[in-house]
C-alpha cells in the first residue's frame, strides 16, 4: 500500500482530497490523568491556587481542536462544527473525552485526540504545584463516523 503523505520522490506532501464529497463527521477521543489524592481533591474541591482547572482545560481543549491544522504537520485545517469536551474526576485522577464534529472532506479524529492531548495538559500545568509526578496516558480514539470507511468503534 502506498504511503499517502509521501509523493512518488519521497517528499511530504498534504493529501489531496478535493474529490472527495463532504459529509458528517464525528470522533471522540479519551486520555486520563492519574495524580495524588490531594491534587485530584484540590481539582474537585475547587481549590487549586491557579484557578478552576477544569474550566481551563474545557477552554484550552476546544482551541487545540481548532488549531490542530496548525499543529500536526500535513492536518487538513478542518472547519469544526462542533467540539465538547467532558470530564470525569475521582479519587486518583480526571478522564477527558473530546468529540468534535464537521461537514467535510476528511475526518476529526486527530482533532479529538488533540483537544484531549492538550487539555490534559492545561490540567497538568494547572496543578504541578501539587503534584509534579502527574502522568497522562491513554489518549486514544473511541469512535468515529462519516466519510467512505463509515462508523468505527474501539474494540
């Protein structure tokens, strides 16, 4: 199978998918962050020093899916629709998931991933002060729809 992103020379180049028709398109994506239980309490409690962490990393996560053309090289810039995240907190840490709609040529899963990616960063910066040894994993894509290959749902 030949290689999409590559041309015949070996170069980069971005996919041409100007033939291809518009459709609806969605993805969600998924990533936790795992902390100790004073930094996951200080989130929830709402007493982190900088601020309302969550409010932030919502924020920050709707702009990175936006600006995930400017990001990833060779990413179509897409027209979102539509890009929400949710936030799942408990004792150890806080689940994201992104799902990010359009009307296009190509897909929103590498947005979905991003807004994850990136809000759960906001959440890291936001509370480092707490706990420095926070990890983040697990960023991964749980559905996706539109386009030729149809609907796709993690196993």
């Amino acid at each position: 199978m030949p290689l999409t992103h590559l041309d015949e020379t070996g170069a980069a180049r971005m996919v041409d998918v100007s033939a291809k028709p518009d459709t609806q398109r969605r993805a969600v994506a998924t990533g936790r962050i795992a902390m100790s239980r004073d930094a996951a309490a200080a989130i929830r409690d709402g007493t982190v020093v900088k601020g309302d962490v969550i409010a932030a990393a919502r924020i920050a996560g709707i702009l990175a899916a936006k600006r995930t053309g400017d990001l990833i090289p060779l990413c179509h810039p897409l027209p979102i629709t539509s890009a929400s995240l949710d936030f799942a907190a408990d004792d150890t840490g806080v689940t994201a998931t992104a799902t990010v709609t359009t009307t296009g040529k190509t897909g929103v899963e590498m947005e979905a991933m991003t807004a994850v990616s990136v809000a759960l960063l906001t959440i890291y910066d936001m509370a480092k002060a707490i706990d420095k040894a926070m990890t983040i994993d697990g960023v991964r894509l749980l559905s996706k729809s539109g386009g030729k290959s149809g609907e796709w749902l993690a196993p």
